[in-house]
C-alpha cells in the first residue's frame, strides 16, 4: 500500500514554532519516525510539504493517481482553502486528516476545516503521535476493504 504525507504551509518550521502548540520535533524527525513505522506495517510512504496551494493541489491530483491513502495536514489551508478541498473530492482513496495541535482549542476560525467532511477520519491534538495514529487507521482500513 503506498500512502502520501502531505503537510502544507509552515510545517517545514516545526521546531522553531512555539513549542507549547507545535513541539520540539522537526518535520524531518517526525518523517523519519513514520517512515520506519511504514516500514513495520508494510507501507510504501511518500513524504511531500508545500507552502504553495498550487504546489500542494498537484500533489494531491498526484495522489489520486499513485496512491492508496493519503494522510494530510494542510494546516492554515485547512479551514479555508476550497481548491484544496475541492482537490480532496476528487480522491477514491482514504484520507486521514491530522493536525498536531487541538484545533477544537484554539482560535474560533480554526474550529472549522473544509477537509473533515471529506476525510476518512481526522486526528488532531497528539503531536506527532497523530501521524503514527493516522498511519495504523489506513492499516485498518487495508485490511477491512481484504474482507471484501
């Protein structure tokens, strides 16, 4: 099974954003964690992160073409990009939607995310657990659709 990460804008700052919301991890600490979890589960993982919206809307139609699940945190796109949502519709893949922080417990305009009723499921509030957590969702979801 091949799975897209896909993280969007500021996400190749972690580490320097406030740790009390974002934590200590980089974004190439937390891949290098998800890789060798995929590795355990069996996954093929590709790792991708824009600040673009453009960038990362080709990346999803990419997905829709090479893979089998997509794990996603568009971050500040999240609650108000439509293209980037439109771009989700188009999937027949599952989607999980992650964020490291509790968007629920933040600023109001961060409460809603255009993603969610698109997704599979949605992850937030676990740091970079989220992603590993995101990751044993689409094993799941691997062996649900074998049963079938």
């Amino acid at each position: 099974m091949k799975i897209f990460v896909i993280n969007g804008p500021n996400l190749d700052m972690l580490g320097k954003r406030p740790e009390n919301i974002y934590g200590k991890q980089t974004l190439e600490e937390i891949n290098k964690e998800l890789s060798e979890r995929a590795d355990e589960l069996g996954f093929q993982i590709n790792f991708h992160q824009s600040n673009h919206e453009g960038e990362l809307i080709e990346i999803i139609h990419k997905a829709h073409y090479e893979a089998d699940g997509i794990i996603v945190n568009l971050a500040a796109y999240t609650h108000y990009s439509i293209a980037l949502r439109d771009a989700v519709e188009i999937l027949s893949i599952p989607v999980v939607e992650v964020h490291l922080s509790n968007i629920y417990s933040r600023e109001k305009f961060r409460h809603k995310s255009l993603i969610s009723p698109l997704a599979y499921g949605v992850i937030c509030g676990f740091g970079p657990l989220g992603y590993k957590l995101a990751l044993e969702v689409l094993k799941e979801f691997q062996q649900k659709i074998k049963l079938f």
